[in-house]
C-alpha cells in the first residue's frame, strides 16, 4: 500500500513567492551597477590614470571591460532567478491541481 504524502501547500506557496521578491532584487542590483558604471566615466575625468583605469593597461582589463562582465552575469543570473521562480510557482499550481483531483472523488 501507497504511503499518503502531504504537502503544505500554503507553506510551500509562501516560499514559491520568495522567489519574486529574489528576482526583483537582482533587478534593482543589475540597475544600480548599470547606473553607477554609467556615470563613472564622468566622473573620472580625462587624463592618463583616468584612461587606464577605465581601459585597462598593461593587458589587464579596465573597469568598463570588467564592469560590461559583470553587468552580463548580473542579467544571467536574473534569467535564471526568474526560470526558478516559474518554475517554483508552476510546482505549487499543479499541486494544487493534484491535491483538488484527488479529493474531489471524497467530497
């Protein structure tokens, strides 16, 4: 005989939500970073040093090379918040589903 397994739901639904509120926060972080790199060139000025540090020297990358990276993994990492939170909230749908098929027959 099948062992009965119970999932609560409401639990579970609450910790699905969590993930909204994940992917909204890589979102303001990736906003952030977009704005703060925008506006670093400004405020670096011109000159040598200025140059180097946002252009690299020496084979190394500057802060736009590394900060263009960076940006890109931010907004890959929200992709993949956002798929985990789908399919977080698509879980909690079809038990839902589940569980009001099964007890429909009882009722």
């Amino acid at each position: 005989m099948a062992e009965r397994i119970e999932v609560d739901l409401d639990a579970l639904q609450t910790a699905a939500s969590y993930g909204e509120e994940v992917c909204d926060g890589i979102a303001s972080f990736g906003a952030r970073l977009k704005d703060i790199l925008g506006r670093l060139p400004e405020a670096c000025g011109t000159g040598k040093p200025a140059e180097q540090f946002l252009e690299g020297s020496n084979g190394e990358p500057g802060v736009e090379e590394s900060g263009d990276a960076t940006v890109e993994a931010t907004d890959d990492v929200h992709k993949s918040a956002m798929v985990m939170r789908d399919a977080e909230l698509d879980i909690v749908s079809r038990l839902e589903q589940a569980e009001e098929a099964s007890t429909r027959g009882f009722d």
